[in-house]
C-alpha cells in the first residue's frame, strides 16, 4: 500500500505513461536496475602493491589480497586499501626545504653536552589492520616516537663518540627502540632505517669542537702510517734475519767439510809420514817453498853437492807467474 501511494504520488508529476504506460510502467525496471547497479557497486580491486581492508560499519572485517573482490556496496561495506610496499620517510630535525628545527634537533648527550643533529626514519606498514585502526595520526607517531627513541639513545653516549666512530652505533640502537616503542603501540609499523644527516656542536663552539676533531683526525693519521712503517719494516728485517741465518748455516756446514777434507789429508799424510819420513819431509818442504815463492825461479841442489857450489846472482831475467821453470842440479 505504501509502495502504490509512492506511486501515485509520481504519477501526480510524471504520469506513467511517460515509462511505457501500464499499472506502474517501467518503474520497477528502473528501480530494479538500480539495485543491480548498486550491487555492482561492491566490486573493487587491490592493486599488487596494496593490501586491501574492509570495513563494515566503519569496524574491520577482513583483509584481502591484490586482484578483483567483492563487498557489500556502501554504506554497509567500503574498503581502504594502503601500500604495504612503499617505504614512507619521516624528517626530524629539518624539513627538506631547508628549514631547521632547533627544538627537534637539539639534544643532551650523556656529560650534558649539547648536540645539533638531524635525521630521518624510513619505514613501512607491516601489519595494514593494526596501521589503520590501533594508532591515529600514524605519521606523527612515528616521528615522536623516533625523536625519544633518538634523545635516549644520545643520552646515552658521549658527543665525541656521536661526533666520530659511534655514529653507526646509534643509528642502529635507535632503530632498535624505536622498534621496541612501535611495537607497544602495536601500530603495524616496521622501521627499514634510521639515517643521521648533520651531527654537529652548536655554532658557539664549532670552532673548538672542529679543533679537537682534527687533532683526533692528525693522531689517527700518524698512528696508521706509524702502522705501516712497522709492518713495511718487520718483514724486511725477518728477511735479512733469515738471511744471515742461513749465511751462518751455509758458512757451519763449509767449515765443517774443510776440516773433514783437511783431517782426512793429514791422516794420509801421517800414514806416507810414517812409511818414509824422511822422503815426506822433503816433498812438504819444497811444497811449501813452491806456495812462499810461487813466481820466482827455484833450483833444487842436492846437500851433498850443494857445499862445492858458489852461491852466484844469475844474470838472465826471472821469469814469473805460470810459465816460471824450475830447474834441478845434477
């Protein structure tokens, strides 16, 4: 009955002659085509870097995965569909246009010294429900949750180290807690890095502080290249070490054959010396003769003979070197 005074009243405005004539005309075609329409509506699609959610009345049902879905049309269902994919970045510190921020960015290290430093956090949604629905303004969650994560961590360390060698090391305790403080919001956020982009004292000491930071620089220098001459010099001096040693060793066992041939001759002249003394005498003393006057010009007198003869100076030139001669007297 409701539906028939609906009806009618249409038909006060637009007779249904107008839709085809008829009782109702082509109204319920209509209204059944825009029901099919409406139905249609629910077909949506996740694209492959998105995770759909779906919410019915505005709570969280389900999720799906990339490809064609269906829901029911609005207002019973829609669907939010984030990128799981992409890694969003949050600035602490400074803006990219180049402004600075001096009440992010200034810290306390653990003497009480203070720090200008600035970075950024990249991270990504891990878990789409727990984004969407446990934690607002995602965001600016994430950025004051890393400046504490970053304050803690510095507090914790001197400025020289944060200056210098422990640079690394904070950026990857920081990651670590401010891990630790997402997680506890159970936000769905899963941090790929912290990045340090300036680390400096305030302006008035920046001086001093880039004094100190060249001493530091020069002492290390000095230290690597104190490094490298020893290790340059070390292997040189083990090798001239093994060198004489095995110049000793090479000179130990030369001696040692010497005297074995110089032992092993006097045993066999001992065994002549012993058999004709007399005839060995005389051959090692003319031996001998021929190594004290090896360029000069000798003659052998028998000793018999020898007390007739007139010692004389020769007149004919000596001869000397190789081809010198030796003549014996009958």
């Amino acid at each position: 009955p409701d539906l028939k005074k609906l009806f009618e009243k249409i038909n006060k405005f637009i007779p249904l002659s107008y839709f085809g004539g008829g009782k109702y005309g082509v109204i319920p075609y209509v209204i059944g085509g825009l029901v099919i329409v409406w139905l249609l509506s629910g077909i949506y699609f996740v694209k492959p870097d998105e995770v759909g959610v779906v919410k019915r009345f505005g709570k969280a049902v389900r999720t799906t995965t990339p490809g064609p879905h269906y829901r029911l049309p609005t207002p019973i269902e829609s669907v939010i569909a984030p990128s799981v994919t992409s890694v969003r970045r949050v600035e602490i510190g400074f803006r990219s246009t180049g402004q600075r921020i001096p009440s992010e960015s200034l810290m306390l290290t653990r003497a009480e010294n203070i720090v200008d430093l600035t970075f950024i956090v990249q991270y990504r949604i891990k878990d789409p429900m727990d984004y969407l629905f446990n934690v607002a303004h995602q965001e600016k969650t994430v950025k004051d949750a890393a400046e504490a994560a970053m304050r803690q961590v510095v507090g914790d360390n001197n400025i020289d180290d944060i200056l210098t060698i422990g640079k690394f090391q904070v950026q990857q305790d920081t990651l670590r807690i401010l891990q630790d403080i997402l997680d506890i919001y159970r936000s769905g956020i899963q941090i790929v890095a912290v990045e340090m982009q300036d680390v400096h004292p305030p302006a008035t000491v920046m001086a001093a502080f880039r004094d100190v930071a060249s001493a530091r620089e020069d002492r290390a220098r000095m230290i690597n290249q104190a490094h490298g001459y020893r290790n340059e010099l070390l292997p040189r001096a083990k090798g001239m070490a093994s060198e004489i040693v095995n110049e000793a060793i090479g000179y130990k066992e030369s001696r040692i054959i010497r005297a074995r041939g110089d032992a092993s001759r006097f045993t066999q002249i001992l065994a002549q010396y012993k058999s004709a003394p007399a005839v060995t005498r005389e051959r090692l003393y003319i031996e001998m003769m021929e190594d004290i006057l090896p360029g000069m010009e000798k003659i052998i007198v028998d000793g018999s003979i020898g007390k007739n003869l007139l010692p004389h100076l020769s007149l004919e030139p000596a001869s000397s070197g190789p081809g010198s001669t030796e003549r014996r007297a009958p």
